[in-house]
C-alpha cells in the first residue's frame, strides 16, 4: 500500500450530565449569589502564572422577588467548542434567545482562583492550596470577594491569550 493513513492519537469524548433538583429560599429583596470552587486547572495551561495551584469558582446569581416575577432564562443559540487550537483563529457566535424579549447583556470578567479574599474554598494542597471539597452538598467557598487568577508575564485580563490576540 502506498502513502500512509492518517489516524488519530486519540480521541476526545465529552459528556454533558445535568442535574436539577427543586429547593425553596426564603424571600430575599437582593436575591442571592451562589459560589462552587473546585480545584484545579490543568498544568498544560500556559497564559496563568501556576496552573496547578490555581482553583476555579463559578458563580450564579438568583434573582430577588420583584426581578424574577414570571421571567424565562436566556439560552445560548450555540455550544461552544470544547477547546481551541493553538494559534488558529477562532470567534464563536455567543448570542442568546431570551422568550421574553429581555434585553440581554453581557460581561467579560476576571475568572476566579478557588478561593476567597478570606482564603475559605478549594485549591490543590500540593501546590500550597486548600484541600478539593469532596462533599457536593457543602462546598467551603465561602462568601465574596473572590481571589481572581495570577497571570503569567505577558498575560493579564485584558490581554488572556497574550500579544493583543483578544478583541471584544
């Protein structure tokens, strides 16, 4: 046989699971802010300063009474990509439909370590971090503020994929 085939070194599988249980909170005007932090990111991360000893929080915010009166929640039009290729273009179409007409905003923040201002949530211990929670239902996040990630030189949140490659 002449030439050789191309195949792939491996393959990458990606599951989506969701899981959705029903609770009741007390009536609050402001609403609330929930907070789960993980550890850890993966060491081939090259735009933050210590990976490895960089947790995650992500956050959602439920609205009080008077905003959350029968409104729907905006879904995103597309999945996005399960990771982006070294440099290679990319632009994603991140629009959303919202049943309700609402007007729809939206903000680039500064991700956030696993951790607190007050170092409460989860980290990698052998980097010098907070033990991973293990318990689902009692994550030790903790309150606001949070700790936002060290970049490594040449990066920052303004400029995350370094040398001005970032536009929005």
């Amino acid at each position: 046989m002449t030439g050789t085939p191309v195949w792939p070194y491996f393959l990458i599988f990606v599951w989506k699971k969701e899981f959705t249980t029903q609770i009741t909170l007390p009536p609050n005007t402001g609403g609330y802010y929930l907070g789960w932090s993980r550890c850890c990111r993966n060491a081939n991360i090259t735009n933050l300063f210590n990976p490895l000893g960089e947790g995650i929080t992500f956050l959602a915010r439920v609205p009080g009474i008077a905003e959350a009166a029968c409104n729907s929640m905006p879904v995103f039009d597309e999945v996005p990509p399960i990771f982006l290729c070294e440099n290679e273009p990319f632009t994603f179409d991140h629009s959303a439909t919202d049943l309700d007409g609402d007007s729809l905003v939206y903000a680039i923040t500064d991700p956030y370590t696993g951790t607190n201002l007050a170092g409460l949530g989860t980290g990698n211990p052998m980097m010098g971090g907070n033990p991973p929670t293990v318990d689902p239902f009692n994550n030790v996040m903790g309150p606001p503020p949070y700790n936002t990630v060290g970049f490594a030189p040449g990066f920052s949140f303004f400029d995350p994929f370094g040398s001005g490659n970032f536009y929005y």
